[in-house]
C-alpha cells in the first residue's frame, strides 16, 4: 500500500536484493529491468545460513516474529534491509531450477502437480510471507505466484 515504493525485492538463491523499477517520475523500461535481473543472476553472492532462512521467520507464529524483529532489527543494516523488503512493492523470487510441466501433456500431470505445490506451499525459506504478492519465475522463464491473503484474527 506504499505509494511511493520506487523498487521490488528480488530473493535469488537466499540473497536479497532491491531492484529499482521507478526513477525520477518514470517506470524503467523492460531492458533496464532485465540488466538489474541479469546482474543478480550473473552475481557470485552467497548468503549467510541466516539471510538463507530469513524468510521462514514471516510464516511461522507472529508473536515469535515480533520478538525476532525487535531483537535483530530494531537497528543497523538489519533495520535497513528489513525496511527496503517491507517498502518494496513486491517480491520476485528468481528459482534456481526450472519449472517443468507441459499442461496439455495428460501423461505428465505429475509435473504440474509438483509445480503448482512448489508455488502454493513450497518451501517456507522462499517465499516472504509478508509480502501479500511474491512471484515465481524459474530459470526457464516459466512464471508462479503466490498471493497471501490476511483475513484479520
């Protein structure tokens, strides 16, 4: 709901990243997009254990999330990190495989039961719970997402 969110939050092989997609009054085009995308796909980054499990803090219980937060983030560049991922407007999760299923393919079906499981409830470290839309691309270029809904309570 942040109106002015200049950038979306790009999680690639347990690394965050901020990628701009909005500069001095204009929406970059799709090559600049893609040169921010290809940098972090070409990048040698690795992320610590915790940045690599970061992520499941958001789908677990909310109490303990709000202890972690106030413990781990209340300042520094753990403040600031957490602050570009919650001010970003949304999150894109670059795969380290390919999602591989053919829908037409009735003999294949096991594969798009895999790829939509992975989308809905794959695995807690890849997906940002508290962004309420992450989407999913794997290295095939084939597209997921996921969208989180707060009913309250």
């Amino acid at each position: 709901h942040l109106e002015d969110s200049n950038h979306i939050a790009v999680l690639h092989k347990g690394c965050y990243y901020k990628v701009i997609i909005y500069h001095k009054g204009r929406l970059l085009n799709s090559r600049e997009i893609q040169f921010q995308l290809s940098c972090i796909l070409s990048g040698d980054a690795e992320a610590t254990q915790a940045e690599r499990n970061m992520a499941s803090l958001t789908a677990g219980d909310r109490v303990k999330w709000a202890e972690v937060r106030e413990k781990y983030f209340k300042s520094g560049v753990n403040k600031s990190s957490l602050d570009i991922i919650e001010k970003a407007a949304f999150m894109l999760v670059l795969h380290d495989g390919p999602f591989e299923f053919d829908i037409l393919d009735i003999k294949r079906r096991e594969e798009l039961h895999k790829y939509g499981k992975r989308c809905m409830t794959g695995d807690v470290n890849e997906y940002w719970f508290d962004k309420s839309f992450n989407l999913c691309v794997g290295t095939n270029a084939r597209v997921g997402k996921r969208v989180f809904m707060n009913f309250g309570g």
